[in-house]
C-alpha cells in the first residue's frame, strides 16, 4: 500500500489522522502524510505524531525504497500496524520553507526572461533559499540590486499560486508553451502519467512536487544575500526573507 500525500493537494494542512501500515526499528510508514520529505532541494518537515497520548518527536521524513518514512525513536515497542495516530507539523518550519519555495519560482522565472539563465538546481533551508544559474557572466552588483528589485515588484503583484494536475502530454505542451526549461521536462520519469503544475499568476508555470503558498504577499521581501560564482558560467543567488 502506498502513502497518500495530502500535501501535494494541499500546502495548508496542519494536522492530520492517518493509519499506521509498516513499522520500522525507528520509524513509521502511514496511510497518507501531510508531511513532506526531503527532496527536490527542500529539506523534510517536522512535527509529532500522537498515539495513545504518547507523543512522538518526527526526526525526519525520507523516501526510501518506495516507501515514505517518518523517522521517530523507539517506534517498535510502542507502535504497531493498524494504529491509528494523530499528526501535526511544524508549522513554523514549513511556512518558511513555503515562503522559500515560492520565492524561488517567481526567482527562477525572472532570471530566464531577464538574463536568458536557466536553473541548475537549488536548495532551500528554513535559514536561506538559493539557487545555481547557468549564465554566461558573472553578475555584477548592479544586476543583483536590479534582480533584488525585478523580483520584489513581482512578488508586490500579489499574485495568487495554483495547483493543477495535469496528464503528461498536455502538461508538456503547456509547459513548453510558457517557456519551462526543457531539460527539467526530460527528467521526470515516463512512469509520471499526472504532471502536478504549480502556476504564479501567470507569471511563472513549473512542474514541482514542492509546497508553496497561496499568494506571492506571504512571502513578503526577498534581499540577495550573497552570490557566488560557481565555476565558468554558473552564478549562486543566495536568498533571505524579510
Ligand atoms: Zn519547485
């Protein structure tokens, strides 16, 4: 049996029932989760799990081996299969992390239409969100106040984040339509038949299992805290939130 994720439908869940179908030396596997795990360069959620008025402190939540575990201590002696528990998560964590995530969308898109960069990966903490370009020069000072700024008047449009669950073929159609970087199409696996397309107004359109908010206000202002270069032709933008 697999774990429903509810968060890919919706980022705003806090807490949870859920049934417990495999248990681990430390850690649980659920009917469905809320809580999302490591991956796709944003850091797992924390949280609890109650059973039986015992509490259980989430250490971590990983995919592995087809399964998504939640990592706790000492699940054996105290939790069986067919349990039933209550969950919550970190919520303070996550809405970072959700801030973030959205932040770098809006980022991403800004930089391909203003810079002709694409995106060679990113990675977002509940301390700072960055992100690697690929780009021909390195950016200058000036340019990063004007990418500081660029971004902001778009995250002041207030603009509102959806989530659609589109089959591949027209997903691909879409996505290539609104200039979606190709190579990032080319990597999700062909066993992917739903693409889930996260939409920033119309903006920014991507493919991503990630969580995000519901309107660009919450993220509030973005400042470029650092950039790096990484090599030739690769340039690290570095993120904090006010
Ligand atoms: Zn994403």
């Amino acid at each position: 049996m697999q774990t429903t994720m509810l968060y890919m439908k919706d980022n705003y869940l806090k807490t949870f029932s859920a049934k417990v179908i495999a248990v681990g030396e430390d850690y649980v596997v659920l009917n469905q989760t809320a809580f999302y795990p490591l991956g796709g360069g944003q850091e797992s959620d924390l949280g609890t799990l109650t059973y039986n008025e015992n509490i259980f402190s989430i250490k971590s939540v990983r995919r592995d081996q087809g399964q998504v575990k939640h990592f706790i201590v000492e699940t054996e002696k105290l939790l069986k299969v067919g349990n039933l528990v209550e969950c919550s998560i970190d919520w303070k964590r996550r809405f970072i992390h959700m801030r973030y995530h959205t932040a770098i969308h809006v980022l991403s898109r800004y930089m391909q239409l203003e810079h002709n960069a694409d995106v060679l990966g990113n990675n977002i903490s509940t301390r700072s969100g960055r992100v690697d370009f690929d780009i021909e020069d390195a950016l200058t000072e000036e340019q990063l106040k004007d990418i500081e700024v660029g971004v902001n008047k778009i995250i002041d449009q207030n603009l509102p984040i959806e989530i659609n669950f589109i089959p591949r073929d027209e997903a691909i159609t879409f996505l290539k339509k609104h200039g979606y970087q190709t190579d990032y199409i080319d990597m999700i696996p062909s066993s992917v038949k739903i693409f889930r397309i996260i939409s920033v107004g119309d903006y920014d359109f991507a493919s991503c299992a990630g969580t995000h908010l519901a309107n660009t206000s919450e993220i509030g202002k973005i400042r470029i805290t650092k950039r790096r270069s990484m090599g030739k032709g690769k340039e690290r933008i570095t993120l904090a939130l006010d």
